[in-house]
C-alpha cells in the first residue's frame, strides 16, 4: 500500500511541476503501473443529455457500499483515466485523505486540499474534533482530537468506509464512517487532482439517541427549538459560552450552532466558532428564535456581551450587552442590527436614579399576536451617580416588541427593595392562540412574598393580576383540561404538584426522596393525554444523580411511567420537549455535564 502511495504521490509531484502522463512513462516500472491502476476506483456518473444538463428522473449514483480500495473502474467508465485527465479519482482521494489522518501525516493532508490544511479546516464544518486546537496554532492536535473521538464511537470507523454520490456530478460525495459519523465532501479540480474543498460531518443517526460529545461546538448548550427556514422541519439553536468561569486567563470564547431536525439524522446548517465571533469583540451568552415581522419567517435574537474575563470586567467596569437580530440566509446568518434595550429601558418610565447595567434574555413568545413574537427580558439597574446608593437589588421585566418598525416596550414591571423574579411562560391552547407570561415576585426582604402574577393582552391593552399565592416553585403552565384556564405545575417540598387557577390541588406526585431541586420542567396534552415531564437534580450539590422523570395519565390521575438512566454527575443543564420528527410523540432534548465548568458536555435524545 505504502509503495502505491509513494508512487501516486511521485506522480502528484510531477504533474505540478508541468509534466504530462506520457512524460512519466519512462520512469515508472510496468508492475507500478498495474499497481496505480488497481488504485484509481472510478465513480459512474450520470450521462448528460444534449444540453449539458442530467437527464430528468434520474437518481443519485450510488457507490457500492463495501467499494473495496483496489477494485478498477469499469471498462469505458467517464472515470477512467484519460491522457492528460484526472490522476486519481474522486473517492481513491477521499481514501487517501483518510489515510492521511488516520497516519496523522499533515504534509500528505495538506497536498489533497484545495486549500492549506488550516485554512481548510477552518472553513470545514467537522464535528468530531475540537476546533479551540486550531485556535492555538495546534493543527496536530485537532487531527488527533478527531482521531481520539472517532475512537470512542467506533474505533474501526477509517476502515469501514462507504461512499455514495450525492449530485449527478459527483461534486459531493457522502462518506459514512462507520457506525459513528456521515462526511459530506465537496471536491474542486485543482489542475489534473481532485483536491477536497470542504467537509461537513453529522452524526449519521439521531434516533439512536446516543450521548454525544459536542467538540466542535465546544460544549454548548440548547437555547431554543423553532422553524428557521419554513421548510417543516425543526431547527435547534445552541450557543457556548466558556473560559470565564475560572475568573481569569483568556477572554471567553463562544460558539453558535444550528442544525435542522430532519428523518435520516441531525443536519448541520450553520456554525460559528471561537475566533469567529459575530460581531468584534462581542462573546455569544444566550439566543431564541422568534418571528418579529409580517412575512413571517423566524428570526434569531441573540445576546451578547463584551468578550472580556472577569477579573478585567472588575477592573475596568466596561462590560456592555447587546441584543441583535439575525436571519439565517442558506448557510450564513445575515445581521439585521442591534435592538436598543439600553435607550429603551432607559426612556420608559424608570426612576432617574437607576441606570441600566445589564440585561438577560429569558425568552421569546408570541404573548400579544398568535403570530408576532415578543421579546422579554431581565434588566438590573445600578446607582446612575457613584456616590449615590440605591436599596438592594434593583431589577425589572421589560416585553420589548416591534409592530410599527421599530422596538419599544409594551409592558414593564420594576422591583423594589430586593425583589427579584422568576418567570414562566404557558403553553399556547393552538396555533391562533397566544400565550401568557407569569412572574414570580419574590424578595430577601419582605415577608409573605413569593405570588405569581399574570401578564397578558386583552385585545386593547396589557393586565396584570394575581395568579396563585403560595411558597411553592412554579415549573410549568399549561392548560391540561381544556377549560381555557392555565394550571400549574408547582415543585412543593419534596413533590410535584398541579394546581388550579384558583390554587386548588388537582394531582401530586408521589414523594420524590432525596431531590434537592427540578431545573426544567414541562406539561401538556397529547393524544388527550396529560403529562408532566421533569429534569431531576437528587443526592448532593458536589456530585447530582440527574435524571429525567415522566408522568402520564387522565383526568389528573397520572402514573409514573418512565424514567432516564441517570445522566451527568454535574446536573442537567437544558430541557427542551418538542415532536421534532412529526411523528405524533414529544422527545425529550437534554444537555447534561460530569464537568461543573461545562454545561453542556453531552446532549442526548429521548422519546419515551
């Protein structure tokens, strides 16, 4: 094999040089030539017809699944090579890059790419390797990461290969690596080598529900789920953010991810990574998706931050957020501008002694128009004056909404005397309904606090009004008898409770020993039956036994059905239930973590 190589790549080397085929015959002996023959596998392409174009009904070209690196092409194959054409094939160079990496011989990669190994990593969506390696300069470590991840799926993943075309010209093939991942490659003649031009890889089955390392989306965590491309099908939105937590060091890094919920699999459609940020010297914290304008196509709001660590945030007090909107165009996310949350709190009706000082997105929800989005957020205000004090914690809720083309706020509410919030969005009744906001005031310093209050739109004007009172921990609403009044899903001691409107208990889980809290927690009707879901945290803050609990049932009467196995040491991070296959049944979307500084180590599917 190694004798074969180092005459292809004599014969590479030569041909860059200006040397035709025919200039080689004289120094390659005849058994080296019917060796690189047995080298070249051709891939049968479409014929066109006269105009160029493929002829109509015709499939993708399949590539025989077990292709054997030392088949010959078919006799009179397009691909076979012609005086002057391509030296190798299209696949036998995807081979050889493989077995480039799977040698960890840089040199050898960088010569079948289009462009430098660097460069075209970075342009490359791969997966399974970690990119903060090229970060530092380190190119080894990336291809080592990659080889190291493919290991653990499955460590004979280089020599399971199968390759199959995805286009009538054989621009992109589809590379699967064992049981592990799936590699869509485009290739670009480069004189008379195919060379690769850009990788993107994908787990090759989500169904299977596997925990999954996220390298290259350096440990992010879920943010939303919505429709970003009107296409039908479910987009997940995940954000990073990491580097910070240790107080000191490098300013934080951060990453965004897209991927389209699709049959066959998880479909990358967009990524960005640490050096690549959004906007200059901004870090990505949170993100949601929402529909902001009449022609109804989704949105990305995302918040970011100045990207400095903490230690120089402290010194220099200069850590600004920012609110901006995106849409996502093919592959790119096309920016739309900042919303000015900062102008507009401030010119609402604030006391003139607070000044803004930073904001938290806590959702997007259509809670005025079934079909425009809102956004709401978290505002904390500081002393406008150095020397001038302000009691506790100042911090209000703001739902900032654009109707007439530009932003404003259509409804505030700013605590006192250290109130802080909670707040909870219900679970829209159908698609011509809108939702409800509920918050929950609480206080350090005033008894008896601890009420939800509901913000909705009546038609003509925002209210606001007394929900439910009690010492228990809102996790949940939604309307599960169809009355068209929500109810509640309280985290009461050491049991889950649904309450009425009115607070009357209507169901209550058996006691769940030893849980020390619920992070996520939702409840809904399908095929008319009612349940509740939860994300358990149990055993002790240093090291969680986490898992995910669900309840099933009618008329209030439901049972405890299922359970996850217990998921990371370090706690569930993001919860997310939605039917993102369509096939009538939620699943159940987690990020769990055996590391306290990454939150959102592994991501795991369920469907119970």
């Amino acid at each position: 094999m190694y004798k074969k190589l180092a005459v292809i790549l004599i014969i590479i080397t030569l041909a860059l040089a200006g040397c035709s085929s025919g200039d080689l015959s004289g120094i390659i002996e005849e058994g080296d030539k019917q060796g690189l023959e047995e080298q070249v596998v051709a891939v049968e392409t479409m014929k066109p017809d006269g105009d160029g174009k493929a002829e109509e009904g015709k499939q993708p070209v399949k590539v025989d699944e077990n292709i054997s690196r030392t088949e010959t092409a078919e006799a009179g194959s397009e691909q076979s090579q012609p005086t002057g054409g391509p030296l190798i094939s299209k696949v036998e160079t995807v081979y050889m890059f493989l077995d480039a990496w799977r040698d960890k011989d840089l040199e050898r990669m960088d010569m079948l790419t289009l462009t430098p190994l660097e460069t075209f990593f970075r342009n490359s969506d791969i997966l399974f390797a970690s990119y903060h390696y090229l970060d530092s300069g380190d190119i080894a470590g990336f291809v080592r990461d990659g080889l190291e991840t493919l290991a653990v799926y499955d460590e004979n993943a280089l020599d399971n290969i199968e390759i199959e075309s995805l286009q009538s010209d054989d621009s992109r093939l589809l590379v699967r690596l064992g049981e592990a991942f799936d590699m869509d490659i485009t290739l670009e003649m480069d004189g008379n080598m195919w060379k690769l031009k850009m990788i993107d890889s994908l787990p090759a089955e989500m169904q299977k529900a596997v925990p999954e390392e996220w390298g290259s989306l350096n440990n992010s965590v879920l943010a939303d789920l919505g429709d970003l491309n009107d296409d039908g099908n479910t987009e997940i939105l995940t954000m990073g953010i990491w580097g910070e937590w240790e107080g000191m060091g490098p300013e934080p890094s951060s990453a965004i991810g897209i991927y389209s919920c699709r049959p066959q699999g998880l479909k990358r459609l967009f990524f960005k990574d640490t050096e690549e940020r959004l906007n200059q010297d901004r870090v990505v914290v949170d993100g949601r998706i929402g529909v902001f304008d009449k022609n109804g196509r989704a949105s990305i709001v995302i918040l970011e931050k100045t990207a400095v660590d903490e230690i120089a945030a402290l010194k220099s007090g200069e850590v600004k957020y920012y609110l901006s909107l995106y849409s996502l165009e093919k592959d790119k996310l096309e920016f739309h501008g900042d919303i000015d949350w900062y102008s507009i709190v401030l010119e609402w009706d604030v006391d003139k002694a607070y000044e803004p000082q930073w904001v938290e997105l806590l959702g997007v929800h259509n809670l005025r128009d079934p079909h425009r989005s809102d956004v709401i957020v978290k505002v904390g205000f500081g002393a406008r004056n150095s020397g001038e004090r302000i009691p506790g914690i100042i911090e209000g809720l703001f739902i900032l909404s654009n109707r007439s083309g530009e932003w404003r706020p259509e409804w505030s509410h700013i605590g006192k005397d250290g109130e802080y919030h909670d707040v909870v969005f219900s679970v829209p009744g159908g698609e011509d309904a809108a939702g409800n906001m509920y918050y929950l005031e609480d206080s350090f310093e005033r008894e008896g606090a601890g009420s939800a209050y509901k913000v909705y739109y009546d038609g003509s004007v925002w209210k606001e009004e007394k929900a439910i009172t009690g010492g228990g921990e809102i996790k949940a609403v939604s309307d599960m008898d169809g009355d068209g009044k929500d109810e509640f899903l309280v985290w009461e001691g050491n049991s889950l409770v649904i309450l009425s409107d009115q607070g009357r208990e209507l169901w209550r889980s058996k006691r769940l020993t030893g849980t020390r809290e619920i992070p996520f927690a939702w409840m809904g009707v399908v095929d008319g039956r009612q349940r509740v879901i939860a994300a358990l945290h149990q055993g002790s803050f240093a090291s969680w036994k986490s898992q995910v609990f669900e309840w099933e049932g009618e008329n209030y009467s439901l049972d405890h059905v299922w359970q996850s196995e217990e998921l990371g040491s370090q706690g569930i991070s993001a919860m997310h239930v939605s039917d993102i296959d369509r096939d009538g049944k939620p699943e159940i979307l987690v990020n769990f973590s055996n590391d306290y500084l990454i939150r959102g180590q592994y991501f795991k599917i369920f469907e119970p």
